[in-house]
C-alpha cells in the first residue's frame, strides 16, 4: 500500500514501515501522529485520487526523533566593494516511521 500525504507545505511519497525527514511537528518522542491530508492512495492495482483530499482517509506514524539537520552555508560577496558576509542556518525537523496507512 501507498500513499501521498501533504505535511509542512511538501508532499510525500509514504508506505508502511518507511522513515522520513519532515518539518518539526510540535510531538512528543514516541507519540503516534495522524496526517489527515492524504492526497492519493495506491493499493495494488487500485488507485484513489483525492480532489484534493480523500475523505475517511488517514496515514498514522510514530515520531523517532526531534533534531536539526546539517548546517547550509550561505555566502554574499560584492565585487570590487569589499563587501562580505557569510552565514549558516540549521533547519529543524522531525523524523517519523509510517505506521498504518487506513481509508
């Protein structure tokens, strides 16, 4: 089973037992989360298409962790100015595993 949620303004590809990187969901570590924004689900041969959503459907999964990612370096240069400035931001996010996929 397959499905495509809608969490933090990304769409996902999800399936049962997968782990996935999202925008910081405000959960405690170990707790179970719903994601009620399904847009499509795929079993088997049979495909549902929301428009946008699919009604009754919902993806669960339990939270593993709440950490920040790796530092992304942004660098501004100005040429012939002397003018420089280099700064760097950590994202936070939440790492979750599907759980059940239900309709």
């Amino acid at each position: 089973m397959l499905a495509v949620i809608k969490t933090g303004g990304k769409q996902y590809v999800v399936e049962p037992g997968k782990k996935l990187k999202i925008e910081k969901l405000d959960q405690e570590v170990g707790s179970m989360v719903d994601f009620d924004e399904v847009l499509l689900i795929q079993d088997g041969d049979k495909i549902e298409i929301g428009a946008p959503l699919l009604k009754g459907a919902k993806v669960t999964a339990k939270i593993l962790l709440q950490a920040k990612a790796k530092k992304t370096v942004k660098f501004m240069y100005k040429a012939k100015k002397r003018s420089h400035a280099k700064t760097g931001h950590r994202q936070l996010f939440t790492e979750v595993e599907i759980a059940e996929i239900t309709v």
